[in-house]
C-alpha cells in the first residue's frame, strides 16, 4: 500500500508538472534523438521538482518510441554530451597535485562524475523511472554486444542500477497459487530452465505441499520479479528432472522431506544484466526452509550444464583416444539415450569427460568454463554429484548431453569452500566425482599402451 500511495504521488506531481510546462515554458520537442538529446540537456538545467519529474517522464516516452537507430544515436548523443565537466575536472586535478587532502580527493571524485550520471537519476524520479531505465539498459547491452564503443555509458548505467537495487531494497515474497495472475504470468513467461507449458504446469511447481517457489522483487517494481527459483521438498538427492517435473508423481508429505532442491534459477530482467541476486536469493530461501522445516538436512541443486556438448564438440584437446571420439559419434544418433548399447558406451566416456570439464577445462583466461558452475562455485557450493541422463528433455540432449549435476551447499563449509575458490581457483569437489577424474585417466593411458 505504501508503494502504491508513493507511485500515485509520483504520477500526481508528474501530471502538474506537465501541465506548468504545456501553460508556460514546455518545450516544443522534437521526437527523434537530437530533440530528446536537447530535453536531456533541460532536464539536467536545474528546474523545479514538479517540472522535472514531468520532464524526466517525457524523455522516457519520447525514448520509448524511437527506432533502433534513433536510440542507437541517443545513446551516442549522451557520451558525446554529457561527460564530465572539463574545467571543473582539471581544476581539481591540479588542486589534488598542490596539496593531496582528503577535502580535495572527495572533490576531485565528484568532478570526475559524468553529467549522464545525474541525468540518469533525475530520470529515475518520472514515475516508472525505474523499470524504464532497467528497459533502456537492456537495449544497450544488445547494441554493445561484443563492441566496445558503448562500454562508458553501460558502466554509468550499470554503476547505479547496481546501488539502487542493493540486496537491502530487494524484498523476498513466496509465489504461491494466491499470487497475483500478472506476476503468476511473468513466472511463467520469464522460466528460463526448464519451460513452464502452461497453468496447470506452473500449479503443479508452486501448489503442492512439497514445493516452493521464491522471488527478489524492488520497491519500485513492485509487479516484476527480478529472479526466482522453483524449490522441491524431497527425501533424498535427485539426479533426475523428470521425475521432480512429472504430472502423475505423487506428492511427499511434508514430514518427510529432508531435502530442499533448487532446481531452476531464472533471472527476468536483462538490463539488469551483471548485477548478480542469485547468491543472496539462495541463502535467503535456505533461511526462509529452514525456519520452517527444521528437520531438513540437504540443500542441493540440481543443474544443468548448458555448454557441455558444444565444449565436446569443439575442444581438440579433449583428453580422448581414437576409440573414445567414435563412441561420442553415437551422439548424433536419432534417439540414442533409448538404446541399452549406446548409452552403456556413452557414459564410459561422457562421466569422465564431464569431471574432466569442472575439474581440469578451463577457458583462455583460466576461468571455469560452465557459468552455472562459476555461479554456484562462486558462492561456496561443493560440486557433489554428476548425473549421468539427469535431463532427458530436447532442451537437455542438446545441450548437455543429458548430463546434470547437483551442487551441495553445507552450511557449515560455504565460506570455507567460497574462498578455495575465490582465491585459489579450487573446485571443492566430492570423492565421487574426483573418482570419475581418475578412471578417465586410468582409462586413457590402457588405451594409449
């Protein structure tokens, strides 16, 4: 109710200050980008609070309806225009050099600020600023994509979204059947894991009493989730998708469960795109079970490993006899997982090779290949298991080979593990899977002899 009163307040002072600047000083703007280039330039001028949260709501409108083009040149108008102040900058810079005192290093850091800076706050105040501004980022990074020419502007863009939606603004609330029908959509719509097909399938996810669902969601986007997950109560680890995911299955009571498995993690927003919430939505919905089921003993993942099959696919360097690279053949056969012979001979070498992949395979730069893996490596998971046809969905074979993992977060070791990772690139592992590095191995030389 507060976020509503706030909003309608925000909307009310908009709409005055429309109406002073259509009965007085508006500006006749025009509507392509060097017109929008020229509000900006007003909206940053210094007017009243009334006219320029009503300016801040024009230029987002006026945006909104530009063409690809047109916000491309926007974008460029905004590093062209609105950098730093040059005087004001070399003036502290040379205040800095005669005499180094904290007074003048603050002074010389707000010199440096880009003018776009404070443009994109007063934007931020047009009511749904926010969530236009999360929009407008989104069309930036596919601009950039790969390019560099953008990379300022994304940085002032990303430096503030990063403050504004700090974990402490972001609120945890459960999606359950009760939920309104719009975010109820959004959940089914932003799924990004493994596809919600339609009401009774998204029923079947967050309904029953043996599953959860949990999303971050901002003040100021009060109808838009930020990112979810989709939690099942079990007695045990899965190392299966279908099962957790079937129409027929039957439902656990809840006394039983000793095993909370989180398994799909979706974020929503592009433009909120590296500005990571999912380690802190982890840990929170760890808390949220755990006071309410006290008597759960797992908290695991069960994962996909999207890149896998194109890394088998493309890497020379695979640790692999001739014999080895005509059984992943089978691979391209229709159907393959449904013959006894094919998936005996694929898994001898698929388990093995996907150890190899977290363990051993690392990119250019040395980082871990998987982004899943680095995400929840990242925030002090042990890689536990590597299941072999864990996904057997269209999505799964392709992408993975069937292959899933599952990622243990021990409450007791997750700082522990977080650090070996963090500072010395160490994937905590447990004996099962490092068993599966060394058969490769052990494999490999009897083939070579």
């Amino acid at each position: 109710m507060a976020n509503a009163f706030f909003s309608d307040l925000l909307a009310t002072i908009s709409e005055r200050g429309r109406t002073l600047l259509r009965r007085g000083d508006g500006l006749d703007t025009k509507q392509d980008a060097d017109g929008l280039i020229a509000l900006c330039g007003a909206l940053l001028s210094g007017r009243g609070e009334a006219s320029g949260t009503a300016m801040a709501r024009e230029v987002l409108d006026i945006y909104r309806k530009l063409d690809a083009a047109g916000r491309r040149a926007f974008f460029e108008g905004l590093l062209r225009d609105f950098g730093p102040d040059r005087e004001r900058l070399a003036e502290a810079i040379e205040k800095w050099r005669a005499k180094p005192s904290d007074e003048d290093a603050s002074s010389l850091h707000f010199a440096s600020e880009p003018r776009r800076q404070e443009l994109i706050r007063r934007l931020n105040r047009a009511p749904g600023g926010t969530g236009d501004l999360v929009s407008m980022r989104a069309d930036l990074l596919s601009m950039m994509n790969g390019h560099t020419d953008l990379a300022a502007l994304d940085r002032d863009v990303s430096h503030l979204l990063s403050s504004w939606f700090n974990r402490g603004f972001l609120v945890l609330r459960r999606i359950d059947w009760s939920t309104p029908a719009n975010i109820l959509e959004k959940i089914i719509r932003y799924e990004a894991v493994h596809e919600i097909s339609d009401w009774d399938d998204l029923r079947r996810r967050i309904d029953p009493v043996d599953r959860r669902c949990y999303a971050f969601f901002h003040p100021a986007m009060v109808d838009e989730p930020l990112i979810f997950v989709e939690v099942a109560l079990t007695e045990t680890i899965p190392g299966a998708i279908a099962p957790l995911l079937a129409v027929d299955r039957q439902y656990l009571p809840i006394e039983k469960a000793r095993t909370a498995v989180f398994y799909s993690i979706s974020n929503t927003q592009r433009g909120l795109g590296g500005i990571s919430f999912g380690s802190f939505l982890i840990k929170q919905v760890v808390e949220e079970l755990r006071r309410e089921l006290p008597r759960l003993d797992n908290f695991v993942t069960l994962s996909p490993v999207p890149g896998f099959t194109q890394w088998v696919r493309q890497d020379r360097e695979l640790p692999l006899s001739d014999e080895d690279r005509e059984v992943l053949k089978r691979l391209d056969e229709p159907k393959w997982f449904e013959n006894a012979e094919a998936t005996a001979q694929l898994r001898s070498v698929i388990e093995p090779l996907a150890a190899y992949y977290f363990l051993k395979a690392r990119t250019p730069k040395g980082r871990l290949i998987d982004s899943v893996a680095r995400f929840h490596l990242g925030n002090g998971a042990r890689l536990e298991r590597i299941n072999w046809l864990g996904d057997l969905s269209p999505k799964g074979l392709r992408e993975s080979a069937g292959v899933m993992v599952n990622y243990l977060y021990r409450l007791d070791d997750i700082e522990k593990n977080h650090e070996a990772y963090a500072n010395d690139g160490e994937v905590v592992a447990s004996s099962a899977v490092k068993k599966l590095l060394k058969g490769e191995r052990r494999l490999l030389d009897m083939r070579l002899s």
